[in-house]
C-alpha cells in the first residue's frame, strides 16, 4: 500500500486526527503540511488557511487522499508517528532489536526480519496500542523499502487486525 491508500483506508476520525494532532502539536508540520497541499493542487495557501479549522482539516484528508499526493501523504503519515506516536516506534524496534536514535527513527534496519520475534513484538503492540495505529504503522514501515519486507507483508496477510479494505475496479481487497 502506499501512503495515500493508507489514507483512503482509514476511517475519517483517525485520517482526520492525523491532522488535528500536528495541528495542536506540531503547528510548523501542519502548516508545511497544508503549504505542500496548496501548492500541489495550485491553491493559494491563505485560501485554505481562512476556512474554519474543521474544513481546513476536512479538506486536507481529502487531498492526501488523490493519488496525485502519495508524496505529502507518505511525509504527514512519517512526521505524524515520528512526533506523536514516539512510544510505539520504540517498541517495535526495540522488540525486534533494531538500533535506533530513542525516538523511533532507525538508520540501519535489517535486510530480513526474523518473523517468529516480529510476530511477539507486534502481538505485544496489539495490547498496548490502539490496534488502529498499529495497522497504520506496520504498512507505513512496509513503505521504508522497495517492496517491503516479506516478513511483514506475511505478518498482515495472516491477521485481518492488521489489514485494511481497500476498493480495487470494484473488488474489496484486504491489504
């Protein structure tokens, strides 16, 4: 999947929260974030930035959503959990013994992933996070490299937990 699926996938509360939170939180994100989104769809920034807050947000999850905005989607979703969801980062890679900087980000990750110690740490991350988040971080990880990694793509194949639906000509996908 890539990032604007991702969007498209989720239900409008957690899209829409995506944005509320680096709006309250992470205001230079948002803003660079509604910036990207103007110019892409060739709008003047202060256009957008006058409609009340509820439209503004409203009208970014619409647009991260074009397949034309995989790249500024890819970026919010990245910038969202590297900010917000800091707790579950450090989890995962710690779980899976991948050294990183304590705050989720990771320079070296491993080629393959060892499925028997990925499927405890996400097995783990289920009880303690909202598995919604969880979903939404494992397919946003998978994006980290051409194709992914196999180990994960089996992991979400095997649990609906993990799997979005997804509109495909017509047919209903799990992903």
């Amino acid at each position: 999947m890539n990032a604007t699926q991702i969007f498209s996938a989720m239900d409008d509360a957690t899209a829409s929260g995506v944005f509320q939170y680096l709006r309250n939180q992470e205001r230079k994100i948002y803003i660079a974030a509604l910036s990207s989104l103007c110019t892409h769809r060739k709008l003047r920034t202060v256009v957008v930035q006058k409609k009340p807050v509820p439209e503004q947000i409203d009208w970014m999850l619409k647009s991260v959503r074009q397949k034309s905005a995989n790249e500024i989607a890819e970026n919010v979703l990245q910038l969202w959990l590297l900010k917000g969801n800091t707790d579950l980062l450090v989890a995962f890679l710690d779980g899976l013994g991948i050294a990183h900087d304590g705050a989720g980000a990771a320079e070296d990750i491993p080629e393959n992933i060892d499925p028997d110690k990925l499927k405890a740490t996400v097995d783990q991350l289920l009880t303690k996070f909202d598995p919604g988040l969880v979903r939404v971080y494992l397919h946003t990880f998978q994006m980290q490299r051409k194709g992914g990694w196999q180990e994960i793509a089996d992991l979400i194949a095997s649990n609906p937990v993990l799997q979005y639906q997804v509109e495909d000509s017509g047919n209903n996908q799990k992903q």
